[in-house]
C-alpha cells in the first residue's frame, strides 16, 4: 500500500510539472459542445417534457435545475475546470446563453434509435444522430443571426462566434442507454452482436460533427453500469461480483467500451487534424465503488433519494400510496456521503470525485489533461 501511495504521489508530481511546463500550449477552449444522456443532461430533457422537480438540484443550485442529481454532473465540473459557465441546454427556449457552447444532452439518449416512448419506458427521442442535426442546425442559424448586418448587440452577446466552432471542445458521454435498451430487450448474445452496430452509428456521429468542423473531442466511454443500485436490487444469487455489482452488465459495458476504443483509434488514423481523447469513466468509477467506504461514501447499492423497499419503488421527488400509507420520496440528510443519488445517477460529491481524476488525464488515452485536448497524439 505504501509503495502504491509513492507512485501515485510520485505521479501526480510529474504530472503536475509536465503541465506547468506546458501551460503555454494549453487550448484555451472558447465553448464546449455536449452530446449524451442523463449523465450530463443540464436541462434538456425537462425542457422538453417534464422539469425535475426538488429535491434535485438541493445540494448546489437549492432548486430544480434540470439535473437527475443533487446538484451539478461531470460536465459541470468540466465547464468549471476550463473556466467557462454552465451550459445552457439546446432545447431550453428562455434564459439560454449559448456564447460559450450548448448542450444537446437529454436523459434517456441512446446512440441507436430505440422507437419508444419517454413515457412507457424512458427511452429519450433524441438519439445521437438527433443530437447531431440539432447541432448543425444550431450551428448555421446561430452564425446566420450573428452575422446579420442589423443584429441587435444585446441578441449577439448570448450567441457563439463564428469562428469559434472550430476552436470548441466537444465531449461525448452516451451509449450506456443501449445497453440497458439491451438488457431489457435481448439475451446476452444478441446485445454482444449489435454493440458493432451502436459502436458504428457513434463513430457516424463523431464524422459528422468533423465535417462540421469539430476537430477536439473528449469521449467518455459507459460506467460500470452493473454498479448502479437499481440494476443490484434486480438481480439474482450469482449475479454479482466481488465488489457487489452485476457482473454479466459490467462485462457488456467493457465489452463496448473496447469496441469504442478501437474505432476511437481507427477514427484518429482517418482523420488527420483531429484531437480525439479517450477517457476510461468506467475505471475511474470502479475505483471509487471499490473504495467506497475508504474515500468516505457508504456501500455500493445505497440510495440516498427515493423509496425502495422490497418491490414497492417511488422515485425521487414523488409521492405515492404504498400499503395503504401516503410514502413522498425524500432525500437523505447528508447526500454527500452517497455514491448514488436515485438509484441510477451519481450524487454531486460523486461527480466531483470523478471529475478530480479523469480532468488530469489520469484515465485517459492519450494520458492528456482536459486543457490540452486540442493537440494531436503525436505531438505527445
């Protein structure tokens, strides 16, 4: 363990100098352009149906503010990090500000069109190939507006510069709805003989947003999804691993998130000025599930916000009649000691964990901090 702390010191150091170093040959990111689900949704999905509803957003905001969480996502932090605010969700019509990027994220995007509804199943009708239309439409109405000879100065300040797309980052985090799309709806084999499928339609989405002009992207693959206290509390004797969660959906998730590494590489090969950066999100949360208790947090399958006992379930937020008793579904005293928010997303403190770890580069392929995403892997 000792020696384990020294490297890991010893590598935090060195790392912290390389980038001091190379501070002159940072991006300087203008905006920040979001493609995804739940898992960085800052408004999109309740702009268009239903908003959240307290107690999300409670631990940071003090309101419902658009996020399955107690508070901000990894894409928070990431703004954050890059000193950039919060982005505003495409969809969101009032009080948007889209100067510095915009979110095309909604809860329950998958990269495949899944040809379901939200309300049976949750299932978001803005898949990524949507996103990307969003985008390109967003882009050229957005550049029409800016550059109008009479555009009023007020209407300018809250839209991107033009010339700025190209110079923007563009992070990825979808893909895990398919699996569980796949779950729900499929044997083990057949989910393993489509993920080329899902991992081609990605791949599509990531060439498409080049020809728009994107040329840096951070692409973060599935969590381990098994770890998820909804997916533990269905399971069966068998299921589980030694860290307490569903092996078989932690194995389909790697098995994917291989795939997308691969074509990640091939996709670098064929496009010579693009900047693509891998981040392993499924090992950055492994390792916080794994050391739950050592880094603060309570078990893994503990939920801090909803009522789940036995297989009477009330979501977060909600009220419902169970035996009988009028139950609300309130939230934990301390969110903060809690991995899971509602049984399927990360609480605040759990994203900021994550964030702390893979914005260094720390999980990534090239091994690159976020601030230096725009350069080429060969530039080192």
């Amino acid at each position: 363990m000792k020696i384990q702390m020294a490297f890991t010191v010893a590598w935090i150091l060195l790392s912290a100098a390389w980038i001091s170093m190379a501070d002159s040959r940072a991006c300087d990111f203008p905006a920040i352009y979001n493609f995804g689900d739940s898992n960085s949704d800052t408004g999109g999905i309740s702009a268009a149906f239903y908003p959240t509803i307290l107690p999300c957003g409670e631990t940071f905001f003090h309101k419902a503010a658009g996020r399955g969480c107690d508070g901000r996502h990894i894409i928070d932090f990431i703004a954050n990090h890059l000193e950039l605010p919060y982005l505003s969700a495409y969809l969101n019509s009032i009080g948007a500000n889209f100067r510095h990027g915009a979110n095309f994220a909604t809860g329950g995007s998958t990269i495949r069109r899944q040809n379901e509804s939200v309300f049976l199943n949750g299932a978001s009708p803005f898949s990524l190939d949507i996103q990307v239309v969003q985008f390109r439409q967003f882009k050229n109405r957005t550049i029409d507006l800016y550059r109008e000879a009479t555009a009023e100065k007020s209407i300018r300040s809250t839209l991107p510069v033009p010339e700025d797309f190209s110079k923007a980052l563009f992070t990825m985090d979808i893909g895990q709805n398919d699996l569980v799309a796949g779950f729900r709806k499929m044997t083990n084999e057949q989910l393993r003989s489509v993920i080329p499928d899902i991992i081609g339609e990605f791949a599509t989405a990531v060439e498409d947003l080049y020809k728009e002009g994107a040329r840096a992207f951070w692409v973060h693959n599935s969590g381990p999804i098994g770890c998820i206290p909804v997916a533990i509390r269905s399971s069966v004797p068998g299921d589980l691993d030694k860290n307490g969660c569903v092996k078989y959906q932690n194995d389909a998730a790697a098995e994917f998130n291989t795939q997308l590494k691969e074509r990640l590489l091939q996709l670098r090969a064929n496009l010579s000025d693009v900047s693509l950066v891998y981040v392993d999100v499924f090992a950055a949360k492994t390792k916080l599930i794994s050391n739950a208790k050592e880094e603060g947090f309570r078990e893994t399958g503990a939920i801090c916000c909803g009522y789940h006992e036995g297989y009477n379930h009330v979501w977060c937020g909600n009220r419902a009649v169970i035996n009988g008793s009028d139950v609300y579904a309130g939230s934990c005293p301390d969110p903060s000691k809690f991995i899971s928010w509602d049984g399927v997303h990360y609480t605040e403190a759990a994203n900021r964990w994550i964030a702390d770890r893979i914005l260094h580069g720390y999980f990534s392929d090239p091994q690159v901090p976020i601030t230096h995403a725009c350069r080429r892997f060969s530039e080192g």
